[in-house]
C-alpha cells in the first residue's frame, strides 16, 4: 500500500503539520562543500589540465585535451540529422513555442524629457557570453536545452556556450540536436563542479562567461552558489513541486498520474492535492494505488509521495488558495470548473495552470512558457527564468546647463547634510 500522509486543515495542529511539510533544506553538506571549493579552486589554478583530470575521475572519460572534448557544431547539426523525424519535428514545435513565449517578454529601452530640460533613461542590453547547464548521466535533459538557451538568445547574447557531463564517453543525439536547434555556439562535454568552475573563472580552453543557469546535482548547486558574485546565476533550485487544486469535477486518475508526473523526478519531489471534496481525495488515493505498479519509476514516485507527498482536505475553495500562498509552489494546477474565479487570490506560483487540460507535463516541454521556476517557496520574491534574466539595465541622464543649477541646488544641500564635501562642491562648479 502506498503511504502518503492525510491533512486536514481543521485540525488543531494543521499549521506545524504543513510547515513540516513544506520543511526543506537546500542541504548545504559539509563534505560536499569542502569537495566543491577544492576543485573550484584547482581548477581556477590549474585550467585544463585540471579539467581533464576531472573529467577522468568522474565521468571515466580519457581525453587528450579540452579542445577534444569540445562537439564541433558539425556533429550537433548531424545530430539533429540522425534523430527520428517524429522527434525531430516535436523538437522543432516545443522550440517555436517556446521562442515565440519568450519574444513577447522582450523590452527596449526607453528616455524622457522633464520640465526643466533634464533627459533620463533606461538602456537595456544583453549580457555578451552566458554559459548552460544541461544534467547529463542518468538521463537526457533536450528540453533543459530549449528552456535556458532560447531566452538567452532571444535577449540577443551574443555567445551561448554549453557544457554537459557524459559520463563514459557518451553523447545524446537529442541534447545535441536541441544545442542546434537553439543556436548554441559553443558545446563541451565536461559537467560537475569543474565545469561551473571552468565557466565562472576561464580555462585556456573554455571561455569565461558572465551568467551561468541551468539545474544540476548538489555538486553543481554548491558550485554555483560559491562563483555568485564573479559571474551571475539564475538560482539555487531545489527539488521540484506540484501543488494541484481540485473541486469535485476533477478526474481522479488524471490528478493521480499529475502527481505521480511530478514525484517520478527524484525521491525529494513533492507532489500535494488540496481539495475540499472528501469524496474525490479518496478516490484519487485510490488511482494512486490501483496505478502506481505501471509506472516504470514507481520506487522513486512512491519514495517521493511517502516522504513529501500530502492529501490535504480544506474548507472551500478559497482556503485552498490560502494554502497555496503558504506553500508557494514551483508548479499549480487549478484542476477546477472556474480557474479564472481563483486566479486573482493567487499571490505566490512559479507557473500556474488553468483548467483540467492544462497539466503540468505540457508546461515542461512545450506549452511555451519557461520550465525553469522558483522552487522551495521562493515563489514568494522570485519569477521563472525568462528574456530578462539575460539583460542588464544602465540608467542614462543628460542634464543640461539650466537644470545643472535646479539640481545643483538640491544636490548641494543634500551634500552638506551628509558631510560630503566634495559632492557639494562638485555640484556648485556647475551652478556657476
């Protein structure tokens, strides 16, 4: 029998029962962060050469060089060539989507002029060189690709460089095929802490970028979380979350297989049903067990819905969506005959999906919208990856020879209320 823990939020000890829940920590191990500064440090000493041993140790892979290890955009074109037609087309129609998403998130700068002459601005533009993170090993992670490459260039950096592990040697044609398809320049199969290591900082070989993004094991998160500051990232994610909504018009066994979607990631998933119908939490605990023994990952879904997972019953429907606020998932469904009605109450989701047919799997591959989310209740303060996250602003003033005496003037006092002198006589040489 499946074990996935029952709440109610009538309960007297509902608030400690779901902060327990929701309890998490991005686990800073001791023995990894010691292992993570290590290889930062040596690989920022020793460049290549320590990327090769690295890449020996780890991923069992012998290489005469760096420059070996790098795929020449030919073979990522001969990649998108070899993969089935049936696939390559998906390929093609999840990066149209998501390209096109993501066009509409696209600012220009801006200026104005006040009263006084005095013109102001915002310039936007792209950051030259991001590096990305893609997971390789256990699987291959093509819409990893499309989700932090396709923002990225359509802010219009100039250079996409992309690393990713493949341990014994082994290269997946559909990563590859997607690097392609998303105009990837540059791709080095290398992966790990050492990677990160190598984009934050530089090799002879590898060139240093200004923002890295893209998900990883604890190795890489640690290692990201260390080069913040020499180079930018995108955030610390932890594991992934699926909060779904549910009145009495949901199918069970479509709620079911949501939850089962997002527990499949890893044993640290979380999947949660908020409900107000008694009725349909029982029956959708029933889809778990009579559909769980299909599933292929059915240890890990189980390992996840036991230790993360959670059946909640609630009031009504508004009070869902106060546990929502409270959970601040990376991932909603409203499963529910009027999602609009509930919209507004939503305060803190990474993505929201809305209405029966819009599940959270569509949104992972194809929807258009970027999979990269807040995760850990971070979808408090944070927003998911986007155009944005791959453009700087550089505010812009040009003050004329009147408006330098209307501010100098404001300046001045300001200045010497502050003690700072020189501030004061900078502003009155220009009053004169």
């Amino acid at each position: 029998m499946t074990t996935i823990r029952r709440l109610r939020s009538n309960q007297p000890d509902f608030d400690a029962q779901l902060r327990a829940l929701l309890a998490f920590e991005s686990a800073q191990d001791a023995s990894i962060e010691s292992t993570v500064a290590e290889i930062l440090d040596d690989v920022k000493t020793r460049g290549d050469a320590a990327l090769l041993d690295y890449t020996r140790r780890f991923d069992r892979l012998e290489s005469a060089s760096v420059a070996a290890l790098e795929v020449p955009a030919a073979e990522l074109r001969a990649a998108l060539d070899r993969i089935p037609a049936k696939t390559r087309a998906a390929l093609e129609a999840a990066t149209a989507r998501v390209r096109t998403y993501h066009e509409k998130q696209l600012t220009g700068s801006w200026s104005y002029r006040d009263a006084n002459g005095t013109e102001l601005g915002q310039r936007i533009t792209a950051l030259d060189r991001v590096g990305i993170y893609v997971p390789g090993g256990k699987a291959a992670y093509p819409s990893s690709v499309i989700m932090n490459a396709l923002p990225a260039r359509v802010a219009g950096v100039r250079e996409v460089i992309m690393v990713v592990p493949t341990p014994g040697g082994e290269r997946n044609d559909l990563v590859l095929a997607a690097a392609s398809l998303c105009g990837v320049e540059r791709v080095f199969t290398i992966g790990g802490a050492q990677a990160v290591a190598a984009l934050a900082y530089g090799t002879a070989t590898v060139p240093a970028v200004d923002k890295i993004v893209g998900p990883g094991n604890a190795y890489v998160a640690a290692a990201k979380r260390r080069v913040f500051g020499i180079v930018g990232i995108d955030m610390i994610a932890g594991p992934s979350e699926v909060v779904v909504v549910c009145d009495g018009s949901a199918a069970p066994d479509w709620i079911a297989m949501d939850l089962f979607a997002q527990a499949e990631h890893d044993e640290l998933a979380q999947s949660i049903l908020i409900t107000p119908d008694a009725r349909l939490l029982e029956a959708v605990a029933a889809s778990i067990e009579r559909q769980l023994a299909d599933m292929s990952r059915r240890d890990v879904i189980a390992a996840a819905l036991k230790s993360r997972g959670a059946l909640i019953e609630v009031q009504d429907l508004d009070e869902a969506c106060e546990v929502v606020n409270r959970i601040a998932p990376e991932h909603l469904e409203l499963a529910v005959r009027d999602p609009d009605a509930l919209l507004p109450a939503i305060r803190h989701a990474g993505a929201i999906f809305l209405g029966p047919y819009s599940s959270e799997a569509l949104g992972d591959y194809c929807a258009g919208p970027n999979h990269v989310l807040p995760t850990s209740r971070t979808a408090r303060f944070s927003s998911p990856l986007g155009v944005y996250d791959f453009q700087k602003r550089s505010s812009v003033i040009r003050i004329s020879k009147e408006a330098a005496r209307e501010l100098g003037a404001i300046a001045v006092e300001l200045a010497q209320g502050e003690g700072l002198t020189a501030h004061a006589k900078s502003a009155e040489y220009r009053m004169k």
